[in-house]
C-alpha cells in the first residue's frame, strides 16, 4: 500500500533499522537514531542495485517518487540509475571546486611535523612538534571565503581540465572593477595554488591557467597598518585611551596592545592558560603565532596590573577576551579599531595592528636594545627554520628589561602630555647606566 505523508511523520525509530515500502520498489528507511531515508530497489542486467535519493523530509514524498519514475525510465531506455549518479560524483569530483575541496581538507588536516636535525652551533636537541596543519584556522576560512563568493559561482561546476585563462579573467576584472583589486589578486594566488595541485594529481593537463594572468591585473600598492610614532602624540593617545568609557574589556585591550607588542589576533585569541602571574610571562604556543614558533611576551609591571583587572572580568572563561554566551568566541577584530575611532583616530592616523609599529619605530630610535632582541619581541622569526625553532626565548633577559623600560617610557610619555614632571630619572639617561644593556649593545 502506497505511504501517505501522514503515515511517514508518524514513524518513530525501532531498536533496529526498518523499511517502510511506498510501491515499484522505493522504500523509506528508518534508524534508530531517527532519521529517514529513501531507496530505490531495482534489478539491472538480472543484478540487484539500489540508488539513496535522500533522507525524508528534505527530500519529500511526492519528490521522492517522481525520482523513482525518472530512474524507471532510464531503466526501460537500459540506462543504470546508478551509473549515471556514479557518473555525476565523478564529474563533481573532477570540477574545479571538487578538486578545490580536497586541496583544502589536505591543507587544514593535522599532520606531524618531522623533528628538525640538531643545528650544529646547538647542542640542545629539538623537541617534538605536536600535529598541526599546514594552513591555520583562520587562512582557512579565509580560502573558503573566497572559494564560495568569487570562484565557485563562476567555474565551481567546470571540469578541472576544460578551465581557461579566459573563463576565469572576468571574474577578476569583475573583482577589479569594484575597487578591491588585492582581493583580486588574493583570488588569483588561491586559485593558481589549486590549479597546480590539479595539475600534480593528473586532473588539469594543461597547468596553472592562472600564471598568464598575473600581468593582466593591475599592480597593489603596498600599504603599512597607520601608526603614531611622534612621541608627543604617543603621550596623547595614551590620555585618550585613559579616558576610554566603553566595555572593561575593550578598554583593557586598548591599554595591553602598547605593551605586549602582539599582532591583533595573537592578543585577541589569547588564553589564561598561557599567563604566568608568577613569573610574569605571556607564552604563546607556536600553532597560534604568524611564524609558527612559540613566543615569550615577558609582561611588565603595568601590564601585570591591566592583567589582573581583566581577571576580575573574565577570569573563569578560556579566552582573556571572550564574547560571552558564544562558544569559542573571541573579541571581534574590529573592536580595538572601532575603539579608536571613538576616541578620534580614524584608521588613517592609528590601527590596533599600529602599536606594534610605535614600539618598534621608538625602541630603534632609542639605540638602547639590541636590534635583534626587538626584532625577537616582535615575533619577525628569521628566514632559516631551524633557527627559528630554537630562538623563541633568543635574548630573553634584555627583553625582559627592555619590556619593563617601554612600559616605564610609556608612562613617562603619558605623564608628559598630562603636564606632570616625571618624578624619576630619564628613560635614556637610565638605561645608558645599565651596562648589561651596553654590553648587548656592543
């Protein structure tokens, strides 16, 4: 007897699987965790097939059997329903954004990094490396970001090796034309990376359409994040920030940026776990760092204090700046940006990502600090990897003094354009008496 809807939402899981049959061999499945799908019985060439048509209700009754008609038809025409859907997964399989979505699960999946050899100016010997992927969270989102509002619409159904250079330039220009053109760019970079990749696996034999491409878009302008960098105006900003009536965390934010030196998203994703109070330390894991190597912020006084003030506030959740009622969620990327704004510094004149240029621009000035325990404080790992795994703590005492003397100089800068006298004895002149210092220096 022929289901009816009725019928069908009044089914409800067994201890066991079981069918319900409609009729000419389409049946509906029903496990025992409550979902429902339909199958279609049918004999091809004297052998049993079956073909899924999908799960009930998305695929509904009168659809599902409109299915079964199609697939009867094909089989009086001596055509496997079958076969045409093995057909379609191998089609979509070999289409650009098929071949898109393999690339992406081998580059987000974790895989375990082979221990690096001894360097032969160390005698420590590396540690091993936990799994991680080759492309972060975030980069991966990025990738199918663009993938799913510039790509895939345009040439995600084409076959990987019918895909000219000419198919895919109007999407660029398009991308061009509204003014975004290093998104452009970013849209080339992504797609030339799985061209070649179709290309290594045998699926796209005329290569990397995309290399022709390159000279067809007009040049970026390299820009740098807006920084404040006079120390009058430094002084400044730091008032206004005094003066920040936003959240407690937001204002916290403001306050930590100058004086930990973190790119946005290594102090927004941020974790209690990786503070010690004790030994006033911020160490960072190194699947969380840009360069992919752990990193030591030795935390001044004053940014111990912001710290403990930000503890009161969300000291019981994972994340120093979490959004609360939102699982895993963080700080958005734009609150430390729009808090500037309201302060009166459009992105022009100053950005979160600024602060880290202020510290370097006015240490260097400084000649105060060896210029590779700045650069060490800052993250930029040098080019040669193995070095890079060994040199997270390179430096370490005189950025430890070289943390508490910024943030001292800070002070002395926020004392100044409030019109106090600073109480204590120059930045320079106290830190040229410090030999240890002078010896780096040398």
């Amino acid at each position: 007897m022929a289901l009816t809807d009725k019928e069908i939402q009044a089914l409800r899981p067994g201890a066991k699987k079981y069918k319900v049959f409609d009729g000419d061999g389409l049946h509906l499945i029903v496990l025992p965790n409550g979902s429902r799908y339909w199958i279609q019985k049918y004999y091809f060439e004297r052998r049993p097939e079956e073909i899924t048509f999908g799960t009930y209700p998305r695929v509904s009754l009168k659809q599902a059997r409109e299915l079964r008609d199609e697939a009867r038809r094909k089989l009086a025409s001596g055509v496997s329903p079958r076969g045409d859907k093995q057909q379609e997964k191998v089609a979509a399989v070999n289409s650009f954004e098929g071949i898109a979505q393999e690339w992406l699960a081998m580059m987000s999946a974790p895989k375990h990094s082979v221990k690096a050899k001894r360097s032969q100016s160390s005698d420590t010997t590396p540690e091993s490396k936990p799994a991680r992927a080759a492309l972060d969270p975030a980069t991966t989102k990025k990738h199918r970001w663009i993938l799913a509002t510039y790509l895939n619409p345009a040439i995600g159904q084409k076959p990987m090796s019918e895909i000219t250079a000419m198919q895919l330039l109007p999407v660029l220009r398009q991308i061009e034309a509204a003014g975004k053109n290093e998104t452009a760019h970013r849209v080339r970079a992504l797609a030339s990376r799985i061209f070649c990749y179709a290309h290594a696996t045998g699926r796209a034999p005329q290569g990397d359409v995309t290399w022709s491409l390159r000279d067809a878009l007009a040049p970026t302008i390299v820009t740098h994040h807006a920084s404040i960098t006079d120390p009058d105006r430094v002084g400044k900003l730091l008032l206004a920030i005094d003066s920040y009536t936003g959240s407690p965390e937001t204002r916290c934010a403001l306050k930590l940026a100058p004086l930990v030196m973190l790119r946005p998203f290594e102090l927004r994703f941020g974790e209690w776990q990786e503070v010690d109070f004790k030994k006033a330390e911020w160490r960072i894991p190194p699947e969380r760092m840009k360069m992919s190597s752990p990193h030591i912020v030795p935390l001044s006084k004053q940014a111990v204090t912001i710290l403990c003030d930000l503890h009161e506030v969300t000291g019981n959740e994972r994340y120093l700046f979490p959004v609360l009622g939102v699982k895993e969620g963080v700080m958005s990327e734009n609150t430390v940006n729009k808090a500037l704004r309201t302060l009166g510094y459009d992105g022009h004149v100053m950005t979160g990502h600024g602060f880290r240029s202020m510290a370097s621009t006015l240490l260097n000035e400084q000649q105060l600090w060896h210029p590779d325990a700045i650069e060490r404080q800052l993250a930029h790992s040098p080019r040669d990897k193995i070095r890079a795994s060994y040199n997270y703590a390179e430096h370490l005492p005189e950025r430890r003094r070289m943390m508490q003397a910024w943030a001292d100089y800070l002070d002395e800068l926020r004392n100044t354009a409030r019109g106090e006298k600073s109480k204590s004895k120059s930045h320079r002149t106290d830190k040229r008496g410090d030999e240890t210092t002078s010896d780096a220096r040398r």
